[in-house]
C-alpha cells in the first residue's frame, strides 16, 4: 500500500508554533493550492507537522508564502466540545521545502547565520536553482 503526498502552495495564514502537553511541537496550517488548468481556483488543503518540522516551517514560513511538502494522508475521529463526534482528514507534513527564492518572496524572513541549508545555496547544487547548474558543451566526456 502506498500513501505519499505531494503538495505545493501558499500558506493561507502565519503558521502558530503550538505543544502538546508533553512539550512535542506541533503545528497546523492550510495551505491553497492551485487547481491544473483552471484559473482562479484553488483547493485548500489542511496540514499538520510535529517536531523539528514544526518549528522549521514556524521559523522560515509565512502566510502567502510558497511552500513544498511530502508525507501522508490521515484521517482521526475526535469528539468535539458539545460531544459530537467528528472526523477529519489532513496530510501529515514530514518533509518541507522552500519554492521561490528570496527576491520573489513576499514575506520578509527572519536573517539567521544558521538558516538551514535548503534555504541558503551551498557547494555541490543543493538548492535546486537554475544558477546552480552549469552547461555542458557536446564535446566534454560524460560520466555515462
């Protein structure tokens, strides 16, 4: 069986860094993404993350912002304040990764010397930008 998600899009509010009461960082959010080939629609697709990568997306990310995750679809029942019972169904974030570059952010990020290595570009291409890449004429010997 095979439940992987993968998601991009906005975040729709400011991401609220929360703990259980056994001090595990958790945060939900939502994020809107847009639908293929129909303009001006979105689906609006609710999250949750635990741990370090709840305290990562709290720390770098915004509302309006790009974002990019893997996980897995949940579902939980729960019974709600009146007594209803309830169910719902979110992705479980387990890895998160910047979208857009810094210029064309709209939310101003926080400057840090020790900002993760997705969000700075290091030696060896690691951040995915097209600048990182260099062009290979048709006379160099490939590796394959």
């Amino acid at each position: 069986m095979i439940n992987t998600v993968a998601l991009m899009g906005r975040l729709t509010a400011d991401p609220e860094l929360k703990h259980t009461s056994n001090g595990i960082a958790v945060v939900s959010f939502c994020i809107a993404v847009n639908r293929r080939f129909k303009d001006q629609q979105a689906d609006f697709i609710n999250c949750v993350a635990w741990r370090q990568t709840a305290e990562f997306i709290c720390k770098y990310f915004g509302k309006g912002q790009m974002i990019a995750l893997e996980g897995s679809i949940q579902t939980r029942n729960y019974t709600d304040r009146d007594g209803n019972k309830r169910n719902a169904t979110e992705v479980l974030a387990e890895n998160v990764s910047f979208c857009e570059s810094k210029k064309s952010e709209n939310h101003s990020q926080p400057t840090s010397s020790a900002a993760p290595a997705a969000a700075t570009p290091s030696p060896g291409y690691s951040s995915g930008f097209s600048e990182d890449f260099e062009e290979i004429t048709p006379d160099d010997d490939l590796p394959f």
